[in-house]
C-alpha cells in the first residue's frame, strides 16, 4: 500500500511540474537584457570551473554584454516610435520581448507550437488583424507556410486581397538556416520585421 501512494504523489509531483511549464514562456533570451544576465551567469560559471581562464572570460563577456546592451537600446528607441504595437504571431515565444518594450502579441497557438490551434483561436486572431488593421503575420523561422494557409486565407479582405503577409521572427530554439547568422544577427532581423509590421 505504501509503495502505491508513493508512486501516486510522484505522480501529481509531474503533472504540477508540466503545468508550470505549460503556464511561463521559457524564452527568456529574447530580451536582450535577459539574455545579457544570462551571459553574466555563463561568465560566472566557467571562471569557477577554469579559473586560469579569468581574464579572458571576463574580457569576452564584458565585450558581449555590451553588444547585447547595445542591442536592447536598438530595440528601446526603434519600438519606442510605434504607435500601435500590436504583433499577430503563431506562436506565443515572445512574452519576455512584449514585457520589455511593451508589445502586445496575439498568437494562434499557445506555448507549445506543435499543439493544433481551434478554429475559434485562429477566428480570434483573425479578428484582430481586421480590427488592429495588421497586415503582417509573424512565424518562426521552420514554419511551414501551409500549416497557416487558413489563417491567411480567412484574414483576406477588400483592403489586403492577398491576406496577411508572413514574416519571420526568430525564436532561435532550432540552429539557425545559416550557420554564420548569430543571436544578434538574428535579433536586429526580428527588430526589422517588427518594425516592417507597425506603424513607426
């Protein structure tokens, strides 16, 4: 009996920890200054487990940190000149990005990307594009297009014929197409597309 109720409390101990998962984005990186204090703990991390590496490691993350605070600003003044700041999106990475420089994402599907959307979640989406006047719709960067060819359809409209435009923004879970292409690389192309889709 004992052994039964041990393996039952494990097991409502799993499900609470898939529940918290499901509840927060885990896509901290994709504010810059998220990111940058990430560094800081790498930073940390390896000077404890090589400490003869000190000096380089604190050179190169101190090098990197800027750049990511650079970036940020980038991001600060850029979205600062939006009026509307509204985002249509597949997928709900972007939580830490929409807190940082108050973006308001509405997304087809949730945290899980794989998760098939309702009709009613893509009905909704659909409606803020017609209400927010979106004309961009944002996927990740291995999204297959068919898999929101219904969404765009539906978005179809007398002002935009050919329905929302897609566009990428990177959630950099996957390596990215092209190897050389770096976090920042890929942070300035998400500031761009956004900007693309917003009146700034």
């Amino acid at each position: 009996g004992d052994h039964d109720d041990h393996s039952d409390e494990e097991g409502d101990h799993d499900d609470h920890g898939e529940e918290e998962l499901g509840r927060f984005d885990p896509h901290s990186w994709l504010d810059p200054l998220s990111y940058r204090a990430q560094a800081a703990l790498v930073r940390d991390a390896l000077i404890e487990a090589f400490p003869e590496g000190e000096a380089d490691f604190t050179a190169n993350a101190e090098a990197y940190m800027a750049e990511l605070l650079t970036l940020h600003e980038e991001f600060s003044s850029a979205l600062a000149a939006c009026e509307a700041k509204d985002i249509a999106a597949n997928h709900n990475a972007y939580a830490y990005m929409a807190e940082r420089y108050d973006l308001q994402f509405v997304t087809v599907h949730g945290l899980d990307p794989e998760g098939e959307p309702t009709a009613a979640d893509i009905a909704e989406v659909v409606e803020t594009i017609e209400e927010g006047d979106i004309s961009i719709f944002y996927v990740e960067e291995f999204t297959d297009p068919d898999s929101v060819s219904s969404l765009v359809e539906q978005s179809k409209s007398d002002t935009m014929p050919e329905g929302v435009t897609l566009m990428t923004l990177h959630t950099m879970e996957l390596p990215p197409k092209d190897s050389n292409d770096g976090y920042v690389d890929l942070m300035k192309e998400n500031l761009d597309n956004i900007l693309a889709g917003m009146t700034c």
